[in-house]
C-alpha cells in the first residue's frame, strides 16, 4: 500500500482499472455494480468514507470473494506491564525507539 486508505485496497478490485499490460487487478474481476459502488465510496470523505469503504469490504468478501487471503501474520509481542509509550500500528507496526521502562 501507498499511504493509509481503504481506496489503496480496494482499487485492485476495480474492474475499471483492467488494462492490456501493468493491470494491477490480478483477479480480473468486472462488476458493474461493485464499480459503482468502488467509485461512490472514493467520492465520500471522512468517517463515511470509512464507513462506506468497510461495508463493501465485507459485501465484497461475503458475496463476490474475488480474491483469497494468503497470508495472515499472527505474531504475538509481549511486554512488561512496566512498558510505557508502546503503540502497536496495524501498517508501520512498532516504534521500539519510542518504548520506555517505567
């Protein structure tokens, strides 16, 4: 992903964005209807379109499943209950200069 949006997922199920060469759409899936509802959710701003981004996660993996999970990390990072300034971020993960001991 470039930077932090749903949009960043979701465009590689775009079927507008299906070319000849350099298609990112690996799945070649074509819906009109989910076109349209990938456009109407990148047109939203804010917590809708969060919102809206989020429930076509769901519509998309529920009833279309272009795509399978191949990879699901499942670490685990333990830390002392003396740990402070510990921030686990879902993208960029731990900054371990910014964790102190109490």
């Amino acid at each position: 992903m470039d930077y932090f949006d749903p949009y960043d997922f979701i465009f590689l199920l775009d079927g507008t964005t299906i070319r000849p060469a350099n298609n990112v759409n690996f799945s070649y899936f074509n819906s009109s209807a989910y076109n349209r509802k990938v456009a109407a959710a990148s047109a939203l701003v804010g917590q809708a379109r969060y919102r809206a981004f989020g429930n076509l996660d769901i519509d998309l993996a529920r009833n279309a499943a272009p795509l399978a999970t191949f990879i699901s990390d499942n670490s685990r990072l333990l830390f002392s209950s003396r740990t402070r300034n510990f921030f686990a971020h879902p993208v960029y993960e731990v900054d371990l200069a910014a964790v102190a001991v109490q």
